[in-house]
C-alpha cells in the first residue's frame, strides 16, 4: 500500500515532497476501500477461476478446465446468445426511447419539471420491486394489466412469461423501462448544451423536423450518447437482476443469461471455479467491448 | 526535512488505519461468536415466520444449560455459506434441507457425527439415522424433522360440486377440470384453476414438485446399485411414460388445469391455492399453518396424494442437523443437539403461533397429530411412514435435482417436444453428474 503513497515520487524520479504526497493522502481511503472491497476481490476471483473450488479440502489446480468447460456447454453459449439479443434490444430501446422522452421533455416549465419526475421514478427504484411489478402487470390471464387491455381489444390473454417464444422480449420491455429515464437525464444534459442559435439559423434557413435532428441536435448530443452507449454496452452484458427477478431464466432456459447462468453454477451447483471463470470471461469481454465503444468515440471525436 | 518526515509517517499512520478499518469490516459478523466457547452460531434457512419458532427454542436452550445461541436465520442460506465458506470460517451448526448433505460433505464443510455422542440418540429410529449416512458410510448429520408431501385440496369446493377428494391420478384431473369451468367459487367468472405448480426451474422446483409423480409413476432419477454407486435412470419406460402423462395432462392439456405462470412459478410466487383461486396443491405440511391464516382451517382438508400406475409414493424430505468443519466446539454443539431432538426440544419446535419448523419428530415417543391436538397431521405422519421416498443423501444431489428440473421445465414448456430424446439427453447429463462424484457405476 506503501508503494501507492510513493508511485508519484518513483515515477517521476524526484524527491518526494509535500506538494505531491497529499493528493495521495486525500485519496488514500478511498484506494484503500476500492483495494479491500474492489480489487482484491476480483483478483481472487480470476485466481480462482482457475482452481476446483473446495474451501475445506483444498483447491485443486486444474488450469483452464474451467473455462474450457464453461465455452463448450451448450447451455452457457444459448445464454451468451440470450444476453446478446437482451443487451442489444434493451440499450437501442432505452436509448431511443430516452432520447424521444429527453426531446418532450426539455425545458423549464414547472409541469415539465413534475413530469420529469414522474418518468424518471423507475431509474430510482429498486429493481427487485420492479420486477413483482411487471410480474402482476404480465399476469397471464384477463386479470392482468396488459391482458386486460389486449382483453378490452378482443385479443386473447398472452402468455407473456410463460411462453418461451416471447419471454426474453417481455424481459427486453421491462428493461427499457427501466433505463430509458436514466438515458434521458444524460442526453437532457447533452441538449442543454446545443447552442440555440444553430436552431435559430437552421429555423431560418427552413429546414424540417427530420433534418434539424440529424444535422443539428444529433452531432451536437455526440458525447453524450456516445457515454450512454457505453453505460448501456456495459449494463447490457452484466444484466441479471431484471432476469431474476421476471423469469429467473425460464421457462426452458429461454431469458437465461449470462450472470443467471453463472449464479446458477456457482451457488445452486456449487461451482465457484466455473461460476468464476464465466466471470472473468464476461469482464473480459465488457473491458473489451468499453474500450471499442471509446475508440470509436474518440475517433468520431476528432473526426 | 523534518516536514517530510512527518508527511510519511501521517501517510503510514492513515494507510495502517484505513487496512485496521478494511479488515475489521471484513472480520465483522463472521467471529462474533468464535471467541466465546459458550456461544454457538446457528444457522437455519428460514423467513421471519418460522425463525420466531427457532427463538422460542433456542431460548429454552440458552435457559436449560447456559449456552447462549447467535442466532442467523438466512434466506439465501447456500449463496451465504458459500461465502462463508470461502473465508474458512462456518457456523457452529446449520439446520438445512437433507438433501443439501451430500453437497456439503462432498465439499468438506461437515463434521463427522457419531450418533452414541448424541444424548437420547435411541430415540430415534434406525431408519431415520440411516438417512443421515455419507457416502463414505459415516454420518454427516442429525436427523431434526420429517415430512412427506401431501394433498391439500378445497373441502367447500368439492362439497359445492359434489366430488370427492381424489385418490388416483384420473380423478385428480377430472377434480382439476371440473375445479377450473364448473366455477366452484361462484362468482360467475372462470377464474378458477385446478391445481398449483411451482414449475420453474429455479433452484430446482421443477424437480421436487415433480418427484412425487416419478415415484408414483414408478421412475426413478438415479437409481443406486448396492455397491456405493449409482446410475441415472430418467431414460426407464416409466419416467418416459409419467412425464409424458404429465405433460399432456398437465400442461399441454385442458387450460386452467394448473395456474396461470405455472412454470415460471416457485413457491414464494406460486399462492394461488392461499388465494383461494385454485383447488389443489400438492405440498409440504409447513404449509398448514400459513393456509389455516390465509384461506381458513374449514376451507381446505389434507388427504393423501393420488396415487399413479406404481403407487401412491410421494417425496419425503425434511432438515437435519448439521455441525460446521473445523469450529471447534463439540461438547456444545452435541448439547445443542441433544436439546433440539428431545421430547422437549421437538414439542417447542412443533407448536406455537409461527409456522412449525419441526414437522413430523424424529422423536420416536411422539407423534405428530397427538401434540398438535390436530388429526390432520397424521395423514402427513402416515404418508411419511408409509409411502414416501427421499431424495438419495449420499451423493451430491444438487446439479442431479437442478438438471432434472431444467430438463422437465423445458418439456412442460414446450408441448411439441419428443419426451423419450429429451429424457435420454438429460440421462447423459445425470450420468456425467455422477461422473463428476466418482460415483457412476
């Protein structure tokens, strides 16, 4: 920990001094949780990955095995896919939908603000009550809210979780709702800084809805979408609580993702090695798909 | 100079605090109670409901001999032992499923047990010791509480529509159906349903629920070879034969057989029978005290399962003793239980307000129905004795119990699906778990 509180001075090769030990004092509690909390444990985690997990009767080296058995089962690849589909579908949703809600709801107005409220509620609750919420909402029967609507029309009660062909898209739904109010704040923030004069001129020059938005507001909200792309990218491949809590992976394994599958190995089969490799093959890939994201930002950027 | 020093060591200082901090909070609540020799750390997987019972007895404990209990009840019991178990460190005793022990002593987190350490170990019987022996023919456990699964059906819906409780499984689906369009309630509406499932595949549900239809079927999930080890036997005519009945009967079948959700369903989300919108449930009498609160004793009756083509044999389970790996407390933890499988012990943990969390005794010199005043409980008692089969306790059960139900989830689900493959595929995977154990014949 010590050589932490040193790196500035070694690095640079100059004398420690004052000036440059007490940023690192300031920031020393928080390195010290982030190492207790963070770091070590993911460091254990990967060291793991590569052992048979068994506390009491020593771990045995067993090399990649673990990550060759979790690649190779069949089950673990349909959930790659599952996650894929969820990701991809929940990000463009939520990020369209939180770009139309940011555009409606832009602006000072007293009632905006209350209603800005309103939608950003399901960002701010708790997932696991979402969850039951939607459970109720996609009761199977006439019952239900969304079925008795479909009833009202004279559509037929759809098995809305219990049918395998249409789970992971109902799960798809729910996860939009929940994030698109969080996207909305972001590119709000992203639309406050458009500078009102390009809307002024573009006014005059008698362009349409359309072209204002590609050739006006959506170069100017770039950085902004290009953090909730990343956000999203990130939060897409780590879902699991959604999924939990909605389906927890079924019926037939059809909403199994990538962490339900790895919760599954690791605590209803008690196979903390596999259920870490699957980990660490995930950070991986998240890590992977982060710095693409922010290449081709930055690469946009200076273009 | 001098400045500089200072600066290091108020860097050393802090850095040395902020590491006291970090491993206080990890040590925090895990050696509570290893210093106190006279302090046992109890774990049992309960809801408030039932750890109010497990207070009420742990207080008599404490009261009797002086040993004070830190009392845990965990919800995600396995998730927090694994943890637990990581850091080396496990709880004096755990109350859990029995057919959790395989799992456990596979991973070394037991204590071998030797029944004659066990104050009133006489009391009981062979039988139930038996079901408490590891694979390598020692014990791993003490036997706590029993039960089998049984039939709660609705008493006034059956008089309303003139039918009797079922007792084979034709009846039950002719009870089934006329409980979902004769409107038992009623009200006019069609929104009742025949019986509850808790189908899905999470944390095994599929496959405990569906045991009780397998052993009346005549199947078996593995079957044990009389030489210590074991083979699968989900691809038998029987198992083909049961699911199949099951699946087009039950799932494939009529609408409104089983509930709505049916196989997403566990058994915290499956409370349809508690909201009187469906008339039959097949399980466990723990059940009993939350049904009698919720849908009222006049409502409903217990009666045996229906019995299939091979019988009425129905899952028999229950929770046993265990004592942790390595925690160094013997003589308390043989006290404990002691206290807790006595004639005492057992009757505090059978009654009372809270849902019961001894169900049948393993006591032998008592009997279910007779200390709770309530006949109901024999049906459960005789069910137990006479036609239930546990889970086998040797081996590690868990991947066997969560690949059955992923497999029989994914049948139920999809009704166009060839029962006789699928079987034969999940009969690969159970053989290939046994492999894992060293255990396949």
């Amino acid at each position: 920990m010590t050589a932490t509180v040193t790196t500035p001075a070694a690095r640079g090769g100059r004398v420690l001094t004052k000036k440059s030990v007490v940023p690192w004092l300031f920031l020393a509690p928080g390195l010290l949780l982030a190492l207790v909390f963070k770091f070590w444990p993911m460091a254990k985690g990967v060291w793991l990955s590569f052992f048979d997990v068994r506390p009491f009767l020593g771990d045995k080296w067993t090399g990649l095995d673990n990550y060759t058995r979790v690649l190779t089962d069949h089950r673990f690849q349909d959930a790659i896919g599952h996650t894929l589909v969820l990701g991809i579908g929940q990000s463009l949703g939520a990020i369209l939908l939180g770009f139309v809600l940011a555009l409606l709801l832009e602006g000072q107005a007293r009632s905006l603000k209350i209603v800005r409220t309103a939608v950003f509620l399901p960002a701010v609750t708790a997932t696991a009550v979402v969850g039951e919420l939607w459970r109720l909402m996609y009761y199977p029967t006439s019952d239900g809210l969304l079925n008795s609507g479909l009833h009202f029309l004279g559509l037929g009660p759809v098995q809305f979780l219990d049918n395998p062909g249409i789970a992971l898209w109902s799960t798809m739904a729910m996860g939009i709702w929940i994030w698109a109010p969080y996207n909305m704040v972001i590119i709000m923030a992203g639309l406050a800084g458009v500078d009102r004069s390009l809307y002024e001129a573009a006014a005059m020059d008698g362009v349409s809805l359309w072209q204002r938005l590609r050739y006006v507001t959506l170069p100017a909200i770039r950085p902004a979408l290009g953090i909730v792309l990343t956000l999203a990218a990130i939060r897409g491949l780590r879902v699991f609580t959604e999924v939990y809590v909605l389906t927890g992976g079924g019926p037939a394994g059809s909403t199994e993702v990538w962490m339900t599958r790895a919760y599954t190995l690791g605590f209803t089969r008690n196979d903390i090695g596999g259920a870490s490799a699957a980990s660490v093959v995930l950070l991986c890939v998240t890590l992977l798909l982060t710095v693409t994201v922010n290449h081709f930002r930055k690469r946009g950027d200076v273009r | 100079m001098g400045d500089r020093r200072r600066s290091r060591r108020l860097a050393a200082g802090l850095v040395a605090t902020g590491l006291a901090f970090g491993t206080a909070a990890c040590g925090a609540g895990s050696d509570s109670a290893g210093g106190d020799p006279n302090t046992l750390e109890v774990w049992t997987r309960s809801n408030p409901d039932p750890a109010a019972t497990y207070e009420r007895v742990f207080a008599a404990f404490t009261k009797k001999t002086g040993i004070r209990i830190d009392y845990q009840p965990v919800i995600n019991f396995d998730q927090q032992l694994q943890s637990r178990a990581s850091t080396k460190d496990l709880p004096d005793v755990m109350i859990n499923d029995t057919a959790l022990m395989g799992s456990y002593q596979s991973q070394g987190l037991l204590k071998v047990v030797d029944p004659d350490s066990i104050a009133g170990h006489g009391q009981i019987t062979a039988q139930s010791w038996s079901s408490t022996v590891g694979i390598d023919g020692r014990h791993y456990g003490i036997p706590y509480s029993r039960q089998a699964q049984t039939l709660m059906i609705r008493k006034d819906w059956l008089a309303k529509l003139g039918l009797k409780a079922p007792t084979t499984w034709q009846e039950m689906l002719s009870v089934a159906k006329a409980f979902a369009t004769r409107d038992p309630d009623g009200d006019g509406k069609a929104d009742t349903y025949g019986m509850v499932v808790p189908g899905s595949a999470q944390n095994g549900y599929a496959a405990w629920w569906g045991a009780s239809f397998l052993w009346q079927g005549g199947a078996k999930i593995v079957e044990p070879d009389g030489k210590g080890t074991y083979r699968a036997a989900m691809d038998s005519a029987a198992a083909v034969d049961t699911v199949t009945w099951m699946k087009d009967n039950l799932f494939c079948g009529d609408n409104a057989v089983t509930q709505p959700g049916a196989l997403t369903a566990v058994t915290s989300t499956a409370t349809n029978f508690q909201d009187g919108n469906a008339g039959m449930y097949l399980t466990g009498p723990y059940n009993i005290a939350t049904f009698d609160q919720t849908l009222g004793k006049d409502k409903y009756e217990v009666v045996p399962a229906p019995a299939g083509p091979a019988g009425g044999d129905v899952l028999a389970d229950g929770e046993n003793i265990y004592f942790g790996a390595r925690t160094g407390k013997t003589k308390q933890e043989q006290a404990l239980a002691a206290f807790l499988v006595s004639p005492e012990g057992q009757k505090l943990a059978m009654t009372g307000e809270n849902q019961p969390v001894v169900r049948i005794p393993v006591n032998s010199t008592l009997d279910a129905a007779t200390v709770r005043d309530d006949p109901r409980w024999s049906v459960v008692q005789k069910a137990y004795e006479d036609a239930s089969q546990q889970f086998p306790n040797a081996p590690d059960f868990a991947p066997i119990k969560q690949d059955t139900a992923d497999s029989l989830n994914a049948i139920f689900t999809y009704c166009g699906s060839d029962v006789r493959s699928q079987l034969g595929e999940l009969n690969e995977t159970l053989d290939g778990d046994l492999k894992d154990q060293d255990l396949l014949k």
